[in-house]
C-alpha cells in the first residue's frame, strides 16, 4: 500500500476511522469485517460499487462501524449546486440594528479596548486580572453563564453565545421555515461555523448554541450548507472533522 503522504486528505480521514474501528471492535470481541483496515477503492483497484456494497455489509452487520462521506458524495448533483458553500468561518460582526441599539463598537478590537480591555485567558475572561469566585455568582447561575452576562459590549461573541438581546425573549423548540431561510441568508453572506454568538444577532430570539446545533442537526444534514469541515455517517449525520485549532472563536 502506498505511504499515507500520498493519499488525499479524506482518504487519510477514512483510514483514521478504520483504525478506530478497529479497535472498538476488538475492545467487544468482534470480528474484523471485510473492510477493517483496508485501503481505500482507488488504491485497490476496486471499483466505486463495490466497496459501497461492502460497506454497507459491514455497517448493517455491526452498529459500531462508520464510514464518513463528503458532503458533495452524500448529497445529488442539484443538492450540492443550490447550496451554500462556506470554509467554516463567520466574516462577519454584530448585526447593525442591534449593534447600533446596544451601543456596540464597530470591530471586535474597538469593543474589548472601548470596555476595560485586558488580556483575555479563559481563567480571566473579562479581561480584569482577576478570578472569578464561584462565592459572586448569583444564586443557580453556572460560571460560564454569568461571564458571558457581564460581556455584552465588551465582547459581543461570548455574550450572544448564551443570551438574547437584553429584552428579547429567547425561544426554544423547532425552528420555523422563516428562521431556516435568514439562516441561510446570513451564512450566504457572510459564511458560517465558529462565531456563533454574533452570527445569532441575525436571527431575533435565538442564541449562538443554538445556532451551532440547528448547524450541525439539521442546516448540514439536510444539504442546505456544504461544509468541508464536515462529513456525514452512513445515516445522514454530521461529524466535525476539521482542525478546532484553526478555528475562530466559537
């Protein structure tokens, strides 16, 4: 077999996954399967069909056993052409109606600096030089819920993480066809994946985790965005394969 240096990164990917599962089936006393830690079809020689019979073979013969695809093998030809294509990148900032409500600078450098400044570290979130004692937080709030309160204007991202604009009911359950399309119309303009937080102040009532969820369950899997960052298992579900450290904020 040839040096993995010379396979392309997907195949790399998917040969990572065999090791992988090799070796949760061994942790149950299971066999191999046909598959496990073979090459990819292009090395072999064996045509396309066949390996995807195969797979398909191993994967209902054993829960344990996924094989990830790339967006644009999962999905037909007219999916992949009328969907957003993005690099897992959010380019933009806080919305401007509400950038302008709430009095937030212009660029993420002029708010940190306009509010204190500080050097950020995730032990001194606030920039204050000081660390937060679990004796301040208000009675049922968890850390990370009351730091993210007191970073509106100095750090717009962290704050739409976990809240709605202050007086905006924040709503739970299924997303409506209507927040579906301005999501789409947000990551059309201005790509999506980290960010989360200010990519939500361009969909009134809904926080960035939210985003970052309807993202991965239901935006992905359902082919309206591609995102190379991601894959899909044998049943339609996305998985992050990308390199967090070459992420932006969440």
């Amino acid at each position: 077999m040839p040096p993995t240096e010379q396979l392309s990164e997907y195949e790399q990917q998917r040969l990572e996954n065999i090791r992988r599962n090799r070796e949760i089936l061994q942790s149950l006393n299971i066999g191999d399967g046909p598959l496990l830690g073979a090459a990819p079809a292009r090395i072999r020689g064996e045509s396309a069909d066949e390996v995807t019979k195969a797979e398909e073979q191993v994967i209902e013969s054993n829960d344990a056993t996924e094989f990830y695809h790339l967006p644009t093998e999962h999905f037909s030809t007219d999916v992949v052409k009328k969907a957003v294509h993005v690099d897992g990148h959010y380019t933009g900032w806080v919305e401007p109606g509400v950038m302008q409500r709430l009095g937030i600078k212009g660029s993420a450098t002029e708010a940190w600096e306009s509010e204190g400044g500080g050097k950020f570290s995730f032990k001194d979130p606030l920039g204050t030089g000081k660390k937060i004692s679990k004796r301040a937080l208000p009675a049922g709030q968890s850390a990370a819920k009351y730091v993210s309160s007191q970073m509106l204007r100095k750090n717009p991202n962290a704050y739409f993480y976990r809240n709605t604009e202050p007086g905006v009911d924040q709503w739970t359950g299924d997303w409506t066809d209507e927040e579906r399309d301005l999501f789409i119309e947000t990551a059309t303009e201005f790509g999506c994946g980290d960010k989360w937080g200010l990519f939500s102040t361009y969909i009134p009532h809904r926080v960035g985790y939210q985003c970052s969820n309807f993202y991965r369950q239901c935006i992905i899997p359902e082919g309206w965005v591609i995102d190379d960052n991601y894959r899909l298992d044998s049943g339609g579900k996305a998985v992050y394969v990308g390199n967090h450290k070459r992420r932006g904020a969440k």
